[in-house]
C-alpha cells in the first residue's frame, strides 16, 4: 500500500497535465493549488529521509528512486524515462540525426581515424577523406585522444565552426580544414546490385528519411531481375516512417497497419482504432521480392515484413521476428526529460497482433505454436497470428564451430583486441584496393602478414594453427575489407559464404521469374509451413 501511495504521488507531481491539482482562492484573493494528499505524504516523507536517514539521500536521489519505481509499476517492458543526456543519444539513434560535420571515426592503431565521411555534408564538401587521421580540434591536440572527446569536440550548434586538423600520407604538416558545422544524418539504407543482377537492400534501423531513401533505391534497383531487402537486427523506429515504406510496395488504397490505443481521458474499456491506408503509386510490381528477418527484427520492421507478406508481395525468410507490435508513445517532460510508454498496439493489414507475450524482464512467455490462430492471405497462403512475423520459409543463421567458439573464447579470455586488430587491417587492405582500382579482396600474402601480427602482438601461435580459424578469420577479413569500401555486393558476396538465410534468398530469385513462382518454389522446399491452404493458388 505504501509503495502504492508513493508512486502514485511521483505520477502526480512530475507527470500530471495542468489542471490536475484542485485550485482554490484564499482570504486576500489569490488563487492556491491544493495538493491531493498523498502528494502531501510523499513530499513530507522524502523530507524527513533526506534530513534523518543515517545515510543522508539527497532529495534527487529520493526523487530519481519514486519516478524508477513508477516506471516499474507499469509492468511495460518499454517504458523508459530519459535524462536529457539519454534522450539525446535515443533521438540520434533513432533518427540518424545530430549537429556535426559528417564523419565516422574509428580508433585504428592508436590513432583517430576517418572510416567514412557521408556525402554531401561538410566534411564531404571540404574534401576530408576515409583514411584521414585527426591530430588536432580547434587549438586542442588531439593525439592522445579517445573516440569519444574527438566526437564530442567536433559536434557542436548548427552555423558554428570547428577547425579540424588531419595527418594526411604525403603531407609533412597537418592539413588544417574550417569546417562549419550542419545538421547531419546518418543513411538508414544502403543498397547494391549483387554479381547475380539482385538489388540487395540492407535497413538497418527505421529512422526518419528512411522511406525517401528506401524510394532513391528502388529507383536504382527497379531494372534488376529480383529484390532482397535485408531487415535483420532491425530495432524498429517511427510508426509514420514504417506506413510509408510499405506504401511504396503496395497499391493505392490498401490497408498498410492499424492500431488500437487509449484516447486521452477515455477509458481503457473503450480504446480507438485508426486504420492507415496507402496513397502513393505502387513502386517495382514486377520485381519478385524477399525480405530477411531474424529474432531481432522488431517493430517498425515488423510493421513492414507483415504488410508485405499479408499483401503477398515478398517471401518472408529467416526466424520469427522479436514480436514487439506496441504502439509507444513519447512525452516532453520539464527539465529536458522525456517519458516513453505504451498506449496501444498495431496491426498487420489482415488484422494480425504482432505482439509476443513477455514478462517484466522482457523474456517471451511459454506458448504453443501449434496453437496459435491463423489468417489467409488473398491468393490462399496461411500466416500464423500469434506475436512476431513468422517466416514463410525458416532458416536458421550459420553458427560458429566448435574451433572458432574456443578460438574466440581464448582471445577474450587472453583480453586480445580481436575485432579492432581485424578493422585495423580490413581499413590498410581497403586502402590498398582502393589505390589500384580494384574490388574488395584479400591476397594471401596479406593475409599472412596479418596472421604474423596478431602473434607478434601477443596471441599464442597454437591459436592460429586449425584450419577453421585460420577459415573464419580470412572471412573476416574479407568482410571487413569491403565494408570499409562501401562495396554491398562484395559484402554479400563473402557474407553469403556463412549466411544460408541470404544464399537461400538469392537462388529462389534466380530460379524463378514472378512473385507467384517464387512462392511456389517456397513450398516445394524442406522447412515451408504445411498448413492446410498453403501455397499460392
């Protein structure tokens, strides 16, 4: 009861609307807010702990305590109550944007250095190059900086300028640039042309621009035979953003989602339901299509995969998606803070709930698949409706082998900088390829050479002798070579070497010519769904 009172007292004073608190006039005429009582409680209580307790809380902290343990009353796995240092970070990770001069850098080699300068912003614009090393910010050396202090020096209020000074190979001085700073976003969708004529688009998060992008590429990609759209460790963003990706593949006047949600001052027994329909011209209808998933792919992506496979406009493969299908919505409080809760849940365009079942530490409940309801798509394919998007065809992803797990496991055991020694060298390959005009590739004089600096640094010789590993870690390399040249069909092509779900994805696209076929071919294969109605017919 106490803990009851307490956080109902936290709601009312840092959350409620104006008007919440009874207003009364005094004897001389001034109008008076009277507090409800357990307000009056909770202050005098905080009061007298900060005051007497043996351990001398503070006021903020006593107050930081009964706000936490309001947000853990609600039982919603999602809701969040930002600082304003944390609603920064969550804005620029949800809309890839943020005040700067365009670069990406890494700390390679003891050094700062620039893994990619994004087009058409500043950094871009005054010719700063990948490869580039940042020795000095304004009048700062920067040496012996970390990652972070080059960042947060270089970022600043839109209109303001920042010298940045760069090591440049063939400069015996560094190359001073006044650069002026602009807002800066982040592309939430890279695109390419696989060796096999297949656009492969790669999503990585929902943020705003990310339909307008997702449109640049389809109007690239439209004269390719197939399309891959890659939503795997997809988290998901902004509802709007999402209806608009899906309207881009559908046609004008299909249902794209609907949600169901509290409408304020009503009560939870009589929640509304909007439903959002498409408007703009249908893109690529043609072009057969397959989106990837993984347990990852959460719910804006999920709002996407669903419409499409509820429409049978793409295949689905890969593993059931994390099944997030709530609608959240996100309050500006005082002092910079911001509240994020849930106030409702969205729908597929057949009417399907996305949203798995989970307890208060975000772990999905027990369920019976067998069990769950099912749906059929116009042309007679039977989707499952029970929490995340099922896949048509499910592929689980390639796993390590009991070599590369011991392997990995001695190196962070050893605390050996795997993954950074990795970068470091597919950076020094890229360069190398990029000087002499050629594609992302690792010769294996290269390779060995790398071989022989990780046991020069300090990793044991014995680590390096299976041949899985010496395997895994060519493929890594390879990896990390074409992702420093910004090569998506070079990527996919050494990913598809470990990665059934997009091998699988690109022969049902070359070994069919419509959308209708590639289902059929679907559910000729070991592992499609054999519920009755099945099939496209």
């Amino acid at each position: 009861m106490t803990k009851r009172l307490l956080l109902m007292s936290a709601a009312l004073l840092a959350f409620s609307a104006p008007g919440a608190f009874a207003q009364t006039a005094n004897r001389f005429g001034t109008t008076t807010v009277e507090r409800p009582p357990e307000v009056e409680v909770l202050a005098e209580a905080i009061e007298a702990i900060s005051s007497m307790h043996m351990e001398g809380f503070s006021d903020s902290i006593l107050w930081e305590a009964a706000i936490d343990g309001l947000i853990d009353a609600l039982d919603d796995p999602y809701a969040e109550l930002f600082t304003p240092q944390e609603r920064e970070v969550w804005e620029e990770d949800t809309t890839g944007n943020y005040s700067g001069v365009g670069l990406q850098i890494t700390l390679l080699n003891d050094e700062i250095t620039v893994t990619a300068v994004f087009r058409g912003f500043p950094a871009d614009e005054h010719g700063i190059a990948v490869g580039d090393v940042i020795v000095g910010v304004d009048e700062h050396d920067a040496a012996e900086w970390s990652t972070d202090m080059a960042a947060d020096s270089i970022r600043g209020p839109v209109g303001t300028n920042v010298e940045v000074r760069i090591k440049r190979p063939g400069y015996e001085q560094p190359i001073p640039f006044d650069i002026t700073r602009a807002d800066v976003h982040v592309p939430a969708v890279t695109w390419g042309v696989l060796d096999s004529d297949i656009g492969y688009v790669i999503m990585d998060r929902v943020a705003r621009n990310a339909a307008r992008e997702m449109n640049e590429a389809l109007a690239e990609l439209a004269g390719s035979r197939g399309l891959i759209i890659d939503l795997r460790r997809n988290p998901g963003g902004f509802l709007d953003e999402s209806l608009m990706l899906a309207d881009l593949f559908l046609q004008p006047g299909s249902t794209l989602a609907s949600t169901v949600q509290r409408v304020p001052g009503r009560s939870s027994d009589s929640p509304e339901t909007d439903s959002y329909g498409d408007r703009w011209p249908q893109l690529v209808p043609e072009l057969p299509i397959v989106v990837l998933v993984d347990e990852f792919t959460a719910s804006g992506a999920e709002i996407l995969a669903g419409a499409l496979q509820d429409y049978d406009r793409a295949a689905v493969l890969g593993q059931r998606t994390f099944g997030k299908g709530v609608v959240q919505t996100v309050m500006d409080l005082p002092y910079g803070r911001q509240l994020r809760f849930t106030t409702g849940s969205w729908l597929t365009p057949l009417g399907r709930s996305l949203q798995r079942d989970r307890d208060s530490q975000g772990q999905p409940l027990v369920e019976n698949v067998e069990t769950l309801p099912r749906v059929q798509t116009e042309h007679g394919r039977s989707l499952i409706n029970g929490g995340g998007v099922f896949p048509d065809l499910e592929i689980q992803d390639d796993t390590l082998t009991t070599a590369e797990q011991q392997f990995i496991r001695a190196s962070n055991e050893a605390q050996f900088p795997l993954g950074l020694r990795i970068t470091e060298f597919g950076f020094q390959v890229a360069s190398a390829r990029r000087d002499a005009g050629e594609r992302p590739s690792v010769h294996a004089d290269e390779f060995q050479g790398f071989l022989d600096s990780l046991v020069e640094q300090g990793m044991e010789s014995s680590l390096l002798e299976s041949e899985d590993v010496r395997s895994y870690l060519y493929w890594r390399t390879q990896m990390a070579a074409a992702q420093r040249m910004n090569d998506i069909a070079a990527e996919a092509g050494f990913r598809t070497q470990r990665d059934p779900v997009l091998t699988t994805a690109i022969e049902l696209i070359l070994s069919t010519d419509s959308q209708e076929a590639l289902f059929g071919s679907i559910d000729a294969r070991p592992g499609a769904p054999q519920a009755p109605g099945a099939g496209m017919n």
